[in-house]
C-alpha cells in the first residue's frame, strides 16, 4: 500500500510508555485535522494495543514495542508490534471478557475495544515470536 507520510518508532516495554505511543499517534496523525471522536477512537485503540504488548507479549520480560503510524487520502494505519511470546488462541483471545491475566483485574476487553473504534482490526501472531496487530481507520469526508 502507497502512504502519503509514515513514522515508526520502538519504544520499552514499559508500562510508563502507554502514554508514549498514544501521543505519538495523535502528533503524528494531528496534521490530518481529524475530529476529535476520530482522534480519541485512534488514540484509545493504539493504548490498548500498547497495553496488550507490554503485559502479554512481555509479561516481565524487557522488549521493545513498535509502533508503526501512517495515511493516505482514504485510512489511516496503525501497526503495533512485539517479539514476546505470542498469543496461543487468537479466537479466544478476542472474544469480550476474556482474559489470560484474571489475577491482574484486566478486563478482557482490549481488542473489543480495538474493534469498536477502529474499522479494520487484523492479528498475527506465532507462539515465541510475537504479535502484530494491524488497525485502519478510514477517512471518509464529505
């Protein structure tokens, strides 16, 4: 796919740099003069994904996330990226609820959240080699 602009950056898997990658979302993305229900969808979609990488592709273990941001005149794509354990069932871990962390309070709802606020929402992932998770947001004007 041709980007009209890109930007990718890694980053620790710490969980001090959530923040990190949503404001660098939203600073990158902030030239397309999205509104600010596009900018919130997007910003809350790549911090539950920056979440999922440093709590499940990482647990403990130190890492680097990636985050890949870019556009063109119809979508916007985010890419975030880990090389931790990967995820053994992505059907059941997608499911609402669903939590491999019950002892941490985690809600299960992290790519239910993805899901409903951004259009596409893809998952790869391999056991001991990481996940990747692929969102689109399109941009549709009048």
């Amino acid at each position: 796919m041709q980007y009209e602009n890109e930007a990718r950056v890694y980053f620790s898997a710490k969980s001090e740099n959530e923040s990190f990658g949503r404001l660098f979302a939203a600073g990158f993305l902030a030239q397309l003069d999205l509104t600010i229900a596009e900018m919130t969808d997007i910003k809350t979609a790549v911090s539950e994904a920056v979440t999922n990488a440093i709590i499940h592709g990482y647990e403990t273990e130190a890492g680097l996330v990636e985050l890949f941001c870019a556009y063109n005149k119809t979508r916007i794509v985010v890419e975030i990226a880990d090389t931790g354990k990967g995820i053994e069932n992505i059907t059941l871990a997608r499911e609402p609820l669903y939590t491999s962390k019950p002892e941490m309070e985690r809600s299960g709802m992290g790519f239910t959240i993805m899901e409903s606020f951004m259009d596409i929402v893809g998952v790869e992932s391999a056991v001991g080699k990481g996940t990747r998770i692929h969102m689109e947001k399109m941009l549709i004007r009048e």
